[in-house]
C-alpha cells in the first residue's frame, strides 16, 4: 500500500494538525485499527469501541512507528482536539473516524486492479462467501472477507487488506437499514453482486420484505453495466431487485427458469451432490458436483458460487472442483463430536428461514439419533416476533424432539407453537438466560444424541456449547 497523506486528507475533508518539530509525512504504507499492530509507516485510526477507546492509544501506535494518526474532533476548530494525541505526533482530525476509515478504504480500493464480488441476502452469506472464494480460487489470486467482516467496518478492513496481487476479492455486504449497502458499494466497487435470498430478518426496522429487497437491490443497483447481477430465480421478489439494474442478470436456483440450476439433488448426512446446468435448458453444459455441506439450501449457496464462477469464465470442472473443497464456515451448522454427541453448532445468527434449515440438518446428519433442540429466541423481526416465534415452535415439534428447550424472555412463543404437537412429558423447558440453560441441557442429553443450538446474535447461544462442552470435560474420566 501507499496512499499520498494530501490525497488521504482530500477523501476524508480532515484537517491536518502538525506539532511544532514534527516531520510532515507525505505517504503511509498501511492502516492500523489497533495500534498493537501498528508499524513503521502506517496510518493509525482511532475507532470508539464498546469497549476501548482508539484514542487512548495513538501514543502507543506512533511509539511503534506509525506517522499519523486519525482522530475525532470538529475539523474546524483546533481548540477542541485533545492536546495529547495532536502532541503526540501529525494528526488528520476529522468528525467521524469511522467514516474517515471507509473513506480511506475506497482510496485504497481504487488504486488496485481487483476484481470484487459483492454478496447480501438474509441468509447464507457467509456461507455464499466460502464458497465463491474456494470457485474462484482453482484459476485466480482469490482472497474473501473474514467471517462477520461485513459492514462498514469490516468492509473497509477487507479492503484495506488487499494488495495488488489479489486477482478477486469476495466481499459480504450487510446492512440494518436502508443506504447502508449502497454506502457499502461505493466504497468497494464490485463488478459482480448476487443477492442469496430475502428473508424475515430486520422486519424490526425495515417493516416489510419488500423494504428488505429494496435494501439488498441497492448492491445490484450499483454494479457497472458490464458487470453481472445475481439472484434467485425460486424467490417471489426477484423482479424487484432488478428493477432498476443495468447489467446483465443471472438467475440460479431450482426452477426450470434458473440459469445456473440444479437437478438430481441427493442429500446425505455428509453432504449433497447434485448435478449442475449452467446455461439453462437450451444449449446448457451439464456437471456432476459434491459438496460436503448437508440440506438442501446449502445446494441453492452453492449455486451463486457456480453462477459467479461463471461469470469469470470458469469451466463446469473448475466449479465443481472448488465446490468439492469448500467446509462449513464456523457457527453456521458447524457439526462437532463432543464425545458420543453430534452437535450442530449453529449459533452465529437466526431467522425463520435459517431455523428451517437448521432443522433439515438435524434431520439429514442425526438419523436416527435422539433429538435435543436448543433455541434462542429470534430478534428484530417486528410486530408478528410472537407468530414467527410460534411457527419456527410448530417446526421444531414435528421433528419430536426428546427436549425443546428455548432460550430468553420471548422464547416462551416457541412453546406455544410446539404446543399444538403431542410431546413427551417433561420434553419442553425454557430457560430465562443461556447460563440457566446449562445444567437443564446437560442432564438431559444422552450419549449418541444429535443436539442443534441456535439463536440470535444477541442471545450469544454459543455460551450454551461453551457450558454443554465444559460439562462433559469435567464429567470425562
């Protein structure tokens, strides 16, 4: 990397302070978050945490070698910039950090021959993401951003650690609301875009589904014209997400309308294979593909690699090659032995249709096995959370779990769901809290069951497999 500081100060419309016997930089060669990172040459931006504070640390990062720093204030009056990291070396003092830091990441962006790829959806993003990375990567540099790297500040870290050496970078894009992924494009320029489905998440701030389409268009909406739009072609508001794009689309999915499609689906408790036609009926090519990731939605993600490899160029044995090489990423259905135990560990993140799909797993990897399912409620899905709550219950019923047991204040909905099943006496609890969740799973399950943990984000059910796996290691001879 080297970005000109004059050219830094004009993308972000900072003001550079410069202490009196301080050398003037003129260039930096990388960009540093946390200062113990921090190297000669860089450009340390501090950020405001929930938990730290950057600017507590511009000493340290200019002690490791770092020649300016990037600091809040009001860019116009220097009185109201705190003396200790001004004094401490060049500072560009700017309203917003966090913006400031985006603002440098498109620089960056701009200055490299990279191709990118940019994936949305409600679910499978981080799955989607793996997956184009491992096509990609058979003929090209490829590099993809880390897991959870998906909103404006870790869009901007992706970016800013790519070099020129990086053929195509898979980019996940989130968002909370609407601009916030058209932020996200010009920051990152993608020249490809896929959109994996739309889903029930933030119905809590974005109201209806339609919103949510019209928030994740805004990434095929911002793509060039000789640039590829993906999307579903089984999901009902398609034609809205390529209402306003102008480049060429490309739909995947199961339907004999899809583009990229696949047939012959068999699905093991090791995964699926399927056959793959890129082209569609007419004139299509036809492959043979395994994927060690099991249900049947992990086919459709799977499909928006086939489709962005296509767009490269890549032949049907190249997909099928990278798809073949793909693993699950972590906390999203990631199946673990804990002893005799099988356990999905899915609890990164959940919506109605993730739960679905949760299930299916269960279904495919656990046979036979008894069934414990552990869920925590489901956040920012607005006024019908209880319905939505009371459905994913009735679901999980039908599979006749030996315990359902929900997890947080509002996860009681899911029991009334499961009410309307015939389970066994004593098969339901709730639990308040992950860590009153515990000891109920650990004196319910049983060597050789298969044990799903699921929940929001904000819920951090992954405390409940730290408490599952802690158990059975005291309990261990």
């Amino acid at each position: 990397m080297h970005l000109a500081v004059s050219d830094i100060v004009a993308a972000t419309g900072g003001r550079l302070v410069l202490p009196p016997g301080k050398p003037v930089p003129t260039a930096v060669s990388g960009v540093a978050t946390d200062s113990r990172k921090a190297a000669p040459g860089h450009l340390f931006v501090a950020l405001r945490g929930p938990h730290a504070d950057g600017h507590q640390f511009v000493e340290d990062a200019l002690a490791r070698g770092a020649v300016l720093s990037v600091v809040s204030g009001e860019p116009v009056a220097a009185e109201s910039v705190a003396a200790e990291p001004v004094a401490a070396g060049p500072a560009l003092v700017v309203a917003d950090t966090l913006r400031a830091l985006g603002a440098i990441a498109a620089l960056h962006r701009r200055t490299l021959s990279t191709t990118v790829v940019g994936i949305t959806g409600s679910v499978g993003k981080t799955t989607t993401v793996g997956l184009c990375a491992e096509v990609l990567g058979v003929r090209f540099n490829a590099a993809r951003s880390a897991e959870s790297w998906n909103a404006e500040l870790g869009v901007a870290l992706a970016l800013l650690g790519l070099d020129q050496g990086v053929e195509v970078a898979v980019i996940e894009m989130a968002m909370r609301g609407l601009g916030q992924i058209r932020e996200l494009v010009e920051m990152a320029l993608p020249r490809i875009g896929a959109v994996t489905t739309i889903g029930d998440t933030h119905l809590e701030l974005l109201g209806t589904r339609e919103n949510i389409a019209a928030a994740k268009a805004e990434l095929l909406e911002g793509l060039p014209a000789n640039g590829t739009a993906i999307v579903n072609a089984d999901e009902p508001l398609t034609e809205r997400l390529v209402r306003n794009v102008r480049c060429p689309v490309v739909r995947f999915g199961l339907s004999p309308e899809a583009d990229v499609r696949a047939t012959e689906i068999r699905c093991t408790p090791d995964g699926c294979a399927f056959v793959l036609d890129v082209g569609g009926q007419v004139g299509g090519r036809q492959g043979d593909v395994t994927l060690s990731l099991p249900g049947t939605h992990q086919v459709r993600n799977a499909l928006v690699a086939a489709a962005v490899g296509h767009a490269f160029g890549l032949g049907l044995h190249e997909i099928a090659a990278g798809l073949a090489r793909a693993c699950q990423a972590k906390m999203r259905q990631e199946i673990i032995h804990l002893g005799e135990l099988l356990v999905v560990d899915d609890t990164y993140n959940a919506s109605p249709q993730s739960m679905q799909a949760a299930f299916d797993v269960v279904v495919l990897a656990g046979g036979s096995r008894r069934r414990v399912l552990v869920l925590g409620e489901m956040l920012e899905l607005g006024p019908d959370t209880p319905e939505f709550h009371r459905r994913v219950g009735r679901q999980a019923a039908e599979l006749q779990p030996a315990l359902l047991l929900v997890v947080g204040p509002n996860a009681r909905w899911y029991l009334d769901g499961a009410a309307s099943a015939v389970l066994a006496p004593g098969a339901a609890a709730w639990a308040g809290t992950t860590e009153e969740a515990i000891p109920l799973l650990r004196s319910a399950v049983r060597p050789g069951d298969i044990v799903l943990i699921k929940g929001s984000r904000g819920i951090e059910m992954e405390k409940v497999l730290q408490g599952l796996r802690a158990g059975m290691e005291v309990a261990s001879p």
